[in-house]
C-alpha cells in the first residue's frame, strides 16, 4: 500500500507511520462515510470502489465529484480543521484506509508554523466556497427551467377547459340554441371556469404538499356518467372513446371536485400515451370488499414503460407526453391518499393499463388529508 499516490507525498519513514496508524474500512453500496457536518476525524484513502461526494441543497443531494481507486478524499476537513463540507458515499463495494486527522497533521509537521499549510488551509476555504456558490447556481438555473415547465404544464392543461367554454359560446352565438341549450351551456360555462380555479388550486396544494379537501355526499354511478358527458367530446377530437359501464352505484364521502382531477388526469394521460392513433378508455366501478368501492380507469395504450414503473407517481415524469406538466399522477396520487383511498395501476406493454382508485365507503376520523370548507379553511 506504500506505493498509493497519495503515501508517496511523504518520506518512507512517515509513510509507514502513517500505515501504522490506519485502520483498512469496507463499506457496501449506497452506505454513507461520512455526512455533512461531521467531525473531519480522518482522511480517507480509496484502496478500491468508487465514492461519491454530493452536497446538500434545497433538500437533495448535488453531486460534486467521485474519488476512485488511487486517489483520496476528505482532506479539507482535516486541514482547515472544519466539520464536512460533503457527504461521501460508497458506490458499489468500497474498500478504504482510514488514516486519523491527529496522525495525519502530525506528520505535516503541524498547521500553524507551517506557511504551505497555512496558504493551502486558504485555499481550501475558498474552494468550500466556490462549490457552494456553484451549486446555488445550479438550484437557481434548475428552478428558473422548472417555472418555464410549470407554465407549459399550466396553459397546457387549461386548454381543455377552454375548448369546452368555446364551444359552448359558439353554440350560443349560432343563433340555433333555443332556451333549454342556452341554459345547458351556460351552466357549461360555469362548470368549466370552476374546473379552472380547480385545477390553480391542486398545483398551490401540490406544492404545500397537502390538499383541503370540502366533503359532501356523492352517488358515483351519476358522478362518473357526469364525467363521461363533460369529457367524451372532447376527447373524441383526439380519436378516443370514452365510456362508463356502471351496473351498480354507491354514495361515498368525498371531494367532488378532487375526484374529478384525478380522472381527468388519468384519462388525459391516457389519451396523450395513445397519440395519434387513439383508442378506447372505460370507465367502471365495483366493490371489492364491505368498506371500500373501486374505480378503475381502462385504456387500450402502449403500456407504461418499464424503465418509469417504478417511479410513475413522482412529479415530473413526461416520457411519452409531447406535452403537460408531468404532475397530473402525483396529483392524482395524494388526491386519492388525502381521501384515506389508494392509487394503484397494471399495465402491460402494448395491451394498455389500468388505474385502480379504492375510496373507502366510510371515511374514518382523521383519515386522510386536511378537510376544509369555503367558510372556514386552513391557509
């Protein structure tokens, strides 16, 4: 080991002190060395692995750089005498030399008579520095890209409700409505303005991370035929079907308007995987047990890919859409959590998936997220 880049900095006298004192590590992977903050006890020797050294920010970690084999880390701590500045963490299986700060500085001859070391501390201190300054601006590059997709996400999914109130005006306007369709578009209109506010709102409470919800009563075999209505003829631009097939109903305890996000999300993203080709989207419901009913949501689509499965529900997931947000299933996701329910799907590559949505028949004290009401709601 006398022969590391790192031991032949020094004589062979003080190298061999050095490996004297060392203690040899092995770590598996994914196992964290040492955390930002830490005491800078030691530096460490790669002897073989990898170890990755990532910064925290804005509650993630930035990735900075990767020690290999024949080279070392955690040097800053233990000569500017500070706690870590980094995280470092093993990749795959890492094995180490852990030499003790004390030892090491030591066999420096000290930091405080010692100009070289005193200007590299220097140095050092800039560096800590200059990294931090280097990832805010990263954050802050990363946060500008996000708003831009925010609001092509917005406009995009407000362009639904738009094609309904436009072709409700149209209507209007044709002269050819004659009282009862005049009162029906209007209604219309009312309807999808409310939908707008909606959907402003789900992306203030994706972002607070909880959702408020305003309970009432709802008989779901007319609350998904509604939605069929509202949405087929849209829909049907797109060359997709859109149907419900409800034998039997029940009456649930929920957020109407929530509910409703959530299958619009579901079925539009349904829609956007089919493309151009269209296809078929069902709508059905069962009660698979005493205390909970189940909404399943059919597509006739590609599948989801295998490589996104595992993440489907995170924020910003967009491969296969041309264009939207990539929010609508995390949406759609602590919409159903915050009604105590549960969101799940199979799918199966070129056959189509299936959304399940379970809602408990009777929601429990406490289940789910916060509950609030027009009058009177939580800020």
């Amino acid at each position: 080991m006398t022969d590391h880049d790192f031991l032949t900095i020094f004589e062979p006298a003080a190298a061999a002190r050095l490996l004297e004192h060392s203690r040899i590590l092995e770590f598996e992977d994914g196992s964290v060395i040492f955390s930002e903050g830490d005491p800078a006890d030691a530096l460490y020797i790669v002897l073989q692995g990898q170890v990755s050294l990532t910064i925290s920010a804005a509650g993630r970690q930035e990735y900075l750089a990767v020690a290999g084999e024949d080279e070392y880390f955690g040097e800053f701590g233990v000569l500017d005498g500070d706690s870590r500045s980094a995280q470092a963490s093993a990749i795959g299986c890492v094995r180490l030399m852990r030499i003790p700060s004390k030892v090491l500085i030591d066999e420096l001859g000290g930091t405080d008579k010692n100009p070289a070391i005193r200007m590299m501390i220097r140095t050092i201190r800039k560096m800590r520095q200059s990294n931090r300054l280097h990832v805010d601006e990263l954050l802050r590059r990363e946060k500008l890209s996000l708003l831009g997709q925010v609001v092509l996400g917005v406009v995009h999914d407000f362009r639904s409700p738009f094609s309904v109130i436009l072709m409700a005006t149209e209507l209007m306007q044709s002269g050819l409505a004659d009282s009862n369709s005049m009162k029906e578009c209007c209604a219309l209109i009312v309807e999808q303005v409310e939908r707008v506010n909606s959907m402003a709102e789900e992306v203030l409470d994706y972002s607070r991370g909880k959702t408020s919800l305003r309970l009432e009563k709802v008989e779901l075999g007319h609350f998904l035929r509604r939605f069929v209505e509202l949405n087929k003829r849209f829909l049907q631009g797109k060359g997709v079907e859109l149907t419900a097939a409800i034998p039997e109903s029940w009456m649930i305890e929920a957020d109407p308007g929530r509910l409703q996000r959530v299958l619009q999300n579901l079925v539009y993203n349904a829609a956007d995987a089919m493309g151009e080709d269209g296809g078929r989207i069902d709508i059905d419901l069962e009660r698979p047990d005493a205390d909970s009913v189940q909404i399943h949501v059919r597509d006739t689509g590609p599948g989801i890919p295998d490589e996104i499965r595992d993440r489907i529900f995170e924020p910003f997931q967009t491969k296969g859409k041309v264009k939207g947000l990539g929010l609508g299933l995390a949406i759609a996701r602590q919409f159903v959590e915050s009604h105590g329910g549960e969101l799940t799907f199979d799918s199966e590559k070129g056959k189509g998936t299936i959304f399940h949505i379970r809602l408990p028949l009777h929601r429990k004290e406490g289940e789910g997220g916060p509950v609030g009401s027009e009058k009177n709601e939580c800020s």
